[in-house]
C-alpha cells in the first residue's frame, strides 16, 4: 500500500483564547480539503503556498497572511514549499472532504 505524503503539523503555543500551529509542506504533499467552524489567521513564514477556495486562488510569500473564514472548503497547496503559522480561537473544529472525521 502506497501512503500519501502528509503535511507537518506541530503544536506551538496554547492561549486563554488562541491556539497556534507551525505548519509545513512540500511540494507533492496532500492538505487534504477541509472547513472550520470560526475563521482563523495563516501567516506564511518561509517559501509560499496557495489557499484554494471555492472561487479563489491566492497566493502567498513569506511575510503575507490570510484569514481563512468559518465554513469555507478550502485547501493549502505548497507552491512549492513553505511554513506557516496558524492561528486559530481554542475550540475550532475542522471537517475534512471525503468523510474524514472533524479534529
């Protein structure tokens, strides 16, 4: 069986009200599509990605940030690395496509 490359995610600092994450990936790594219950900050730290929505595509370098809103399906592509550090409220859940379970 092959396994897909997955992102690394690695817990950073835990608030009353914030939680963050540094996240990264490459370039052939699957961030599998997924919404989240309250909208949150990704600030790109090294390399840039894509954040695919419905309708759009941006993209973002290093130094640039992004607030991704409460329930919109979305995905983080590498393009084709980077780090970034996620911000997000203590108590967001994540709903990933294709049946995965919520986090």
């Amino acid at each position: 069986m092959i396994s897909t490359p997955r992102p690394q995610v690695t817990a950073l600092e835990e608030g009353a009200i914030f939680d963050t994450k540094e996240m990264e990936a490459s370039e052939g790594v699957q961030w599998p599509r997924h919404k989240a219950s309250e909208e949150s900050v990704l600030v790109v730290t090294e390399g840039q990605l894509i954040v695919e929505f419905p309708e759009t595509k941006p993209q973002l370098i290093a130094g640039q940030s992004i607030v991704i809103p409460a329930e919109v399906w979305h995905e983080i592509i590498p393009d084709p690395t980077f780090k970034a550090i996620h911000i997000m409220p203590k108590g967001i859940r994540f709903t990933f496509a294709g049946g995965q379970a919520t986090l």
